[in-house]
C-alpha cells in the first residue's frame, strides 16, 4: 500500500518539501534520448567548448523534473492532480551540479480546491538555477 | 558543424515548428530514474488500476520536455535561450501514445529581442493533452 498525499484542508501556507539529486552524465544522454532533444550543447562536447558555458550543459527540463516527486510523493503527495507549472531558467546546470528543487505553499485557492506553490531550484552553491510556481490540487 | 538558429530578426509571427514521438513505457521508467518521481501511478500498474485512470501513465514532465527539441533544434533553433516555459496540464499520456508537441510565434518583443510562442502537445486522436507558451531569446 502507498501512503496518500495532503489533502486541501491538511495543508498549511508556508508548508515546504524538498527533494535532491545530482545530474549526472548520464541523466542528460538518457533525457537526450526520451525528449529528443539532440541540441549539441548537451551532447557534443567540441562545440560547447565553442558556446559562453564552454562544455555540455543538462536540458532545462532535466534539472525542471525534479519538481515532479516533490508534488507527487511529498507535498501534496500521492493523488495529486498538476494543474499549471511555470519554469524561470536563471543559470545553466552542469554535469556533477547536485540540484535541490524545494517547493513553498503560497496560497490556497478555496473554490478550486486548489493549492499555488512557489517553486525553486538551486545547485550545490546554494545559486538559483530555475525558479517558478505550480497550481496543483491535492488528493480528495 | 551545426546549423545556427533563427535570428530575431529572420522570425516571424505564425511561423511554427512541431516535433513527434511516441511515448514508451521505457521512456516512463528511465524518466522516474532522472528525475526521481517513482509516483506509483507511473510504474505500479496494480495501483493505478485504482485510480480514474485505470492504468500507468507518463509523467506530466515527460511529455512537456518534447519542446526541448523543437524550441532548441527547429524554432529559433541552435543557440536559443529559454527564458521561461508555461505548461498546464489537461489530459493524461498513456503508454503508447504518439504526441506531437508544436510551436507558433505570437509575438515579438522587441527590447529585450525575444519571442513568445504558442506551445500545444496533442495526442494521436488530436486530443490537446497540454498547452502553454515559452519565451526564448533566438541566437544572436
């Protein structure tokens, strides 16, 4: 049995969760290959060496997913539905940055049953890499 | 070498760009690995018979992150910055399903030369199962 996630009145504004992981290598070759996103500044290192990041750099979207097993087995947790995310890239992620995406509940949308979450990313410097939000609505 | 991107100024508003690939129960399974969502609604089959689903479904990440391609590799193309990316999330990506994920340019701002598109992620039956827009910087 899997353990449910909040449900709307459980949750708090201000509650917080959290989740980290290190992007590796292969994370990025592995996210080449399901988005097919192919861009050589992920997977050709002589012509990253060519760009301002001067090597490969993760997909956006790669360091962006870890916002997924925060929302759906920490907070709200299991059952809930995403309705909206929003994603600001600030900085580049690099192969070895170890990426912690915590999310922060802002608000409480009554009639929707809804809950907004502001949403950030930072990398082993504590440097914000992405930061944005998400609309989700906890499980019933 | 690499074909460079769409300049600023070689874009323009309604051009469109689109990218297609069918979403394999192995691309869930390496998508809960990146990005450490092992939600048992994408990989528990016996609970996900439980839910209104009835059976596992992609991460909501996984088909959004068939943009990558399209904004990186077609329009603007190699050299883009993404600013910002919106998704909102309308109907589940069952395993199997072919989604085709496509952009249109809505608008041009000048001041900061950069562009907003149009973002929808359809199914095989044409079913919009996501929408949203990005705004990207284009190569220089």
């Amino acid at each position: 049995m899997h353990e449910k996630g909040k449900s709307y009145n459980e949750i708090q504004i201000k509650d917080t969760a959290q989740f980290t992981k290190t992007i590796t290598e292969t994370d990025v070759y592995l996210f080449a290959g399901i988005s097919g996103d192919f861009n050589p500044l992920h997977v050709d290192e002589e012509y990253a060496k060519t760009t301002p990041f001067g090597t490969r750099i993760a997909h956006g979207g790669l360091a962006a997913s870890l916002l997924a097993p925060v929302l759906g087995m920490k907070l709200p947790g299991l059952g809930t539905l995403a309705l909206e995310t929003t994603t600001k890239f600030r900085k580049p992620v690099y192969f070895g940055d170890t990426i912690t995406c915590k999310v922060e509940v802002t608000e409480k949308l009554e009639k929707l049953k809804a809950v907004r979450l502001k949403v950030v990313w930072t990398n082993q410097k504590g440097e914000v890499v992405s930061k944005g939000d998400a609309l989700v609505i906890p499980p019933g």
